[in-house]
C-alpha cells in the first residue's frame, strides 16, 4: 500500500510509476481514490494499491469537559490531558486507511517531504492495522522526492528510507505548545474582552473571538509598531537647492553634494553665493563599469515576497497555487528554504524543457546556445533543492497558475545567464565653492535583465559630452531653494512582514502564510492598496496591552528562541519532552 499526502497526487504517482497502466476506482470514504497496478518491489512480484490522505489524518485536542469555556479554568489547559482525535471524522481517513490495508504486506509513505509530512507519515504508520503487527515498522518505507515527475518518482522508488521520527515529535510539540498556549490566552482574552473597553473595538471589526497564537501575536505586533511610528512620527521642515545650468548651450540640472539643509536662513547663504559665482567648472570626469547581481535560485519566502509586491498576490493564495502547479507537475516542490542548486541538478535539462516558451523562448535559447553561467552561490538548508520549473506551459495554464509558473520560470532562467552590466558616467562640477554631480546611465549587457525586465537598469539621461572634459565652463541658468518635509515610512506591506517574519525566526516557510492570512481574518489589520497592513482598533489594543503586561508576550525573541529548539528535536539534537515541556512551564508562568 503506499500512500500520498493529497488524492490528485496519488493519481499521479500511480500513473507514473505504473507507466499509465493503472485501474483507477473511487474509495469507498467518497474522498480518496485507489489505483492498483502490478509491478515489483525489491526484485518480487508484487500488487500496488496507491491512495492518500487530505493532510493530516490526526489532530491535537483537550477532552470535551474542558470545551466549556466558562466553567473551565484556561489556567487548567496546561495541565489537561490532550489528545489525539480524527483530523475530519466526515471523511473516516483511519478507517479507510485501515480497510485498503488489509492485504498489504508493505507500507510506503509518500507524503510531502517536509516536517508536517513526516508527522503525517507516523499518524498513518501508527494506525491500528499496521500498529497491531508485531515489528511493524520494518515493513514502513518513507519516499523522498521534490518534483513529481516519471524520473523523481522513479529514483524515489529505488532509493526508499525510513520515516524520520524526530521531525515528526518536533511537530508534535509545536502543536501541542500552540493549543496549550493559544487556547489559554485566546479564552482568556476573549472573556476579558467581554468585561472591557476593548469589546467596542471587537465589536466594530465584528469579531466574536480575540485570538492569541505564539506567532500569530508577534506578527501582528510588527504591523502596530510600524503604525505608532507612522502615528508618532513629526515631519521636520528641510531645503534643497535646485539648479539648473548650461554648458555649449545644452541645459541640466545636477544634484547638490550638501543634500538637504534643515535651517533656512544657511540654505539661502548657499544660493546667494551661488548666484553671485554665476559660472562654475567641471574639475572631475570618472566612468566606471557596473553590475547588478542576478538572484539566487529561488525559495519559498522569495516566491510570496515577489507574489505579494509585483503581483499582488497574498500569501496563503501564491501557496495555494504553487501547490497546484506541484501537484499537476508544472513545477518542483514550493515549500524550501535552500537558495543553492545541488550539484548533480540537471540545469540543461531543466533550461530545455523552456526553450519552446512562446514568450522567452528566445532568451532560453540564446542562453543555451551561449552556455550556461555558473549559478550564484545560495545556501543549502538541507531540504528540498529550490522551486524550479518542471515542465512547460503549452496552454494548459491560465490566471493566477499562469503568472506563479511564468515567474519561477524567469526566476529559473535569470539565475542561469549573465549580470547586467551597465557604465556609470560622473561628472563633477564646482560653483561658487559648491560641489554637483551629474551621473549618466547606460546598459552595456543586459544579462539576466533581458528575462526580469522590471529588475532591469534604468538608463538615466547621458551627460552631454560637451561636460565630459575637465575644465569645461558651466553657466549658472537658475538656482532656488525648495521646502520640503520629512516624510513618515508607509505601512507594513505584506512582503516587508515576510521578511521580518523570516528573519526573527517567525514561523516556517509552511507557516508564514498561515499566520499573515490568520491577523486579517482575526479582524486585526486590513490589507490596502498596494497590500500594506494596517492594524485594526483591535489589533492595536491587543498588542499595547501586552506590550503593558509583559512584552515578551508580543515580541519575536520567544518564538524565535522556541523555533530554534524545535530545530534540535528535530535534527535528534535536542530531546522531545525537554524542549516542550520547559516551552510550556515558561508561557504557563506568564499566564
């Protein structure tokens, strides 16, 4: 029997691994569909039943005395038993699970390769037909892959392992620390809310439920800092000088090295002396060669990043849609945090499955007849290999699947040519003891720019050549000082959030999503135009009361510092009920 994660991902693997010649019938659950085919299996004959799971099959939760939120002390949580019930009791998993079992002597796991899979992979070896035989985990193989095609499946069928039971109880205790914790504060805050000013805020976001989550809190507490510091923020008065001059009859305006002055009375001592010099000189010519960088390969927090700002894309919706683009094998696994190609990935082979692209076809080809460069340095986080193209868009794709598979196509290609190269000319300028700067662009190679047009070089006006000689005489056409304002930063846009997410250890590449998509539907921000975050009445006296009571509560540091312990159980460096366990003493406390 073997087993995937999703049941569009069972029909795939079943028709590749059989060659297409699968029977197919629907599962007797109505969800999940079964495909038998003949085949071997180390070196024997053997009958192949492949079906799924919808994800989970299990999930954590107290007993249903404890459901009551009035009689029930949210202190008791941390003590309560927790148990493990059915992720969906409609959909009877274990069950059919245990029924399409019967016969099989052989369990392989083909759940998704990451830390959510692995937990998967235990709550269906640890089903009661498998469980009850004796030394039954000797007959549980675990498939690695990262991209659902003939060639990926077939190499994960001859190179099986074992299921990774310390990634599994690192999931364990992530997700009984989050019920524990999130179902303590949440009833708690919520009853608050009941008695409290902050229930006409509740009520104006219409929300029933004050949630509270260990990195649900903290990501919301980066949009209201930003907020108060748009709130708070006092513009400062300041004054440019702007000039315009003339040399051979060609006019421009160069930029003043002094930038702004913040007292008028200095900033006008400046124009007189220049009005009163009139003529000025160039005293330095300089051209230089310049680069801009092609990307590293691309990963999961990258992919949202540049979903969210260019294409305006949430989230949790550039996951959804990668998914399916996975799971139809238009493109390898989304969910990675390496930036580094592994050094047997076949990049001709993947750059050719693009050479037809009606749209950048062209540039594949160019790039393949020129050779391809050898990609940027990235890190290898040891999970998947970055999120590549797997086979190409003959028309097939439309909408958001479109775009998503557009971009990690370009992204692809971009990491495999040339920098953009480009010629900086900069002229200097003296006038009436003042300094200015002129600076002309111009592309010489496009490089990679030639495929991310909108990462490309702005050419800036060139210098007139009459400038370009030291020496040259300048006139002085007209020279005024402007007022301006300092201006307040904007509101947190999503891709900002990631970032900050991303780097002060916030959740997972699996999770980002969850926690930004969970703050909007908490009623605590609403996403506006050009998807900024700005927090709701409640969400801002959500995070100042805790910022009151205790900090530590909304601040990235504890999730962090939890996330990283995590990442010991998991890796086998750290022991399981130790790590959850001082987790839970600590928040128990702060409660």
């Amino acid at each position: 029997l073997m087993v995937a994660e999703k049941p569009m991902l069972a029909d795939s693997i079943a028709n590749l691994l059989s060659n297409g010649q699968a029977r197919k019938r629907k599962g007797w659950n109505g969800v999940c569909s079964v495909s038998e085919y003949d085949g071997q299996f180390n070196g024997r004959n053997a009958k192949f039943k492949v079906t799924s799971t919808c994800g989970h099959v299990m999930s954590l939760d107290f007993p249903s005395k404890y459901n009551n939120w009035e009689r029930v002390d949210p202190a008791e949580l941390y003590s309560a038993p927790a148990v493990k019930i059915e992720a969906n009791a409609k959909m009877k998993m274990n069950e059919f699970l245990a029924s399409e079992a019967k016969t099989a002597d052989i369990l392989v796991l083909w759940l998704d390769c990451d830390k959510e899979g692995e937990n998967i992979c235990f709550e269906v070896g640890l089903n009661p037909m498998f469980k009850n035989r004796p030394d039954f985990m000797s007959d549980v193989y675990r498939a690695h892959f990262s991209a659902i095609t003939e060639k990926d499946l077939k190499a994960a069928m001859k190179n099986l392992g074992r299921p990774d039971q310390n990634m599994a109880l690192s999931v364990d205790a992530r997700q009984e620390l989050d019920l524990r914790i999130g179902c303590s504060f949440t009833r708690f805050q919520t009853k608050f809310n009941c008695k409290s000013s902050i229930k006409w805020a509740s009520k104006k976001t219409k929300s029933t439920v004050i949630s509270y989550g260990p990195c649900q809190t903290p990501t919301l507490g980066f949009c209201v800092t930003r907020h108060d510091q748009i709130v708070q923020f006092k513009p400062e008065s300041y004054w440019v000088l702007k000039t315009t001059f003339s040399c051979d009859s060609q006019t421009f305006s160069p930029e003043w090295q002094r930038g702004r002055i913040f007292d008028a009375e200095i900033a006008k001592l400046f124009v007189d002396r220049i009005k009163k010099s009139h003529t000025g000189v160039v005293v330095d010519v300089s051209k230089k060669e310049a680069r801009k960088e092609r990307p590293c390969a691309l990963n999961t927090v990258e992919l949202m990043r540049v979903a969210s700002s260019s294409l305006g894309l949430s989230p949790s919706t550039t996951m959804h849609v990668a998914e399916s683009l996975y799971t139809q094998g238009y493109i390898s696994y989304p969910r990675t945090e390496t930036t580094a190609y592994p050094a047997n990935f076949d990049l001709n082979g993947t750059l050719k499955i693009l050479s037809g692209d009606r749209k950048w076809g062209s540039v594949v080809s160019q790039v393949l007849a020129e050779g391809i460069k050898r990609p940027k340095s990235g890190v290898d986080k040891g999970d998947h290999p970055p999120i590549t193209p797997m086979r190409a868009n003959t028309g097939g794709l439309s909408g958001d699947m479109a775009r998503i598979y557009e971009y990690v196509s370009q992204h692809f290609v971009a990491t495999l040519m040339k920098p953009c190269i480009y010629e900086v000319t900069t002229v200097k300028m003296m006038c009436g003891e003042e300094q200015f700067t002129i600076q002309g662009k111009n592309v010489v190679d496009p490089g990679f720019t030639a495929i991310m047009p909108w990462l490309g070089v702005e050419e800036e006006c060139s210098v007139p050549k009459s400038l370009q000689q030291v020496g040259a005489k300048i006139e002085l056409q007209d020279a005024q000082i402007q007022a301006r304002e300092t201006t307040p930063p904007g509101y947190l846009t999503e891709a900002e959030l990631i970032t900050l997410m991303e780097k002060h250890g916030i959740g997972t590449d699996a999770s980002i999503p969850v926690h930004i998509n969970t703050i909007t539907q908490r009623n605590y921000v609403t996403v506006e135009s050009g998807r900024r975050l700005v927090p709701t009445r409640l969400g801002q006296c959500l995070v100042r009361g805790y910022w009151k009571v205790d900090p530590e509560l909304v601040l990235p540091t504890m999730r962090a510092e939890l996330e990283e312990q995590l990442n010991l159980v998991a890796s086998g460096k750290a022991d399981y009920h130790d790590v959850k366990n001082h987790a839970l003493k600590m928040f128990e406390m702060k409660f």
